[in-house]
C-alpha cells in the first residue's frame, strides 16, 4: 500500500482555520504538484481531505472528487489518521491532503519509529510504501518533492 503524505499549499492568514483559502501562489503550488503526482499515481487512488478550505482546495487540484474526513482536520493525531485511513491494511493508494503537525509527526513515524516533528514544507508531498519481505514489515520512502522542487525539473 501507498501513503502519499500532501500537506496543503500556501494558505491566508485568518481567525477561522477551517475557512482559510489558498493564496494565488498556493493554488500555483497545488496545480504543479497535481500535475506531478497525476503523472506518478495509479488509476485507482483514493483522495481524502480534512474540512479545511485550504486542504479540499489542494485535493481538488488533482481530482474533482475525494473523500472529507473530519478525522485528518489540523489538530488531529496520528492515531486517529492512521485509523481513518485504514493504514496499512487499505491495499489501495491513498492520497492524504493534510496539515502540520501530524504530516511530521506521521512520516517521523512511519520511517523511524520515532514520534518526532519533521517539518513538512506547504504543499509538499512525502510518498511512503508499505510492504512485507521474507516476513518483516517494511515502510520505505518512496519520493519527497516540494513545490520549489518542481520548479527545477
């Protein structure tokens, strides 16, 4: 299984968090990477975005259907989005559009075992592969790529 980490890109400032918008640059940032990520992804991919403005409107720039789910909004842990997105026994593709701290703290997770907070820049995306070898359980780093990163190729 596949777990594509997409922290939501560059967003206003605002009182309400729910209701912030992405900023032009943002929605500039979100298109690159969709069209990144649509040259990378399989067919059959599932698309999950917290209530945020900020992350349905980065979901929305690789798809015009995905999933909301209240369970990966800004304060949640990385229990509960494990759990919600069925890792790792989901067998499918999963594209999460997401926030920080948790996007850090999961991939920290994930890879190290460790629940540091790695800093995951806006509009990122951290690919991670699950996966049993010889009977031992594997999580690879399967790409990193930034907004800026993408610029250069």
């Amino acid at each position: 299984m596949d777990l594509i980490l997409w922290r939501h890109a560059e967003a206003e400032d605002g009182n309400d968090d729910l209701a912030r918008a992405l900023t032009r640059r943002g929605q500039q940032q979100a298109r690159r990477m969709a069209d990144w990520l649509h040259k990378q992804l399989p067919d059959n991919f599932r698309l999950l975005a917290s209530e945020a403005v900020r992350s349905q409107q980065t979901a929305a720039s690789l798809a015009k259907s995905y999933e909301i789910l209240p369970a990966l909004n800004p304060d949640a842990s990385v229990e509960a989005v494990l759990a919600a997105v069925g890792w790792p026994e989901c067998g499918k593709t999963i594209v999460l559009v997401g926030h920080q701290p948790y996007i850090g703290r999961l991939a920290a997770t994930l890879l190290s075992e460790q629940p540091l907070l790695w800093s995951v820049k806006k509009g990122s995306v951290w690919w991670l592969n699950h996966r049993e070898r010889h009977g031992i359980e594997q999580i690879r780093l399967k790409a990193m790529m930034t907004p800026a990163m993408l610029e250069s190729i």
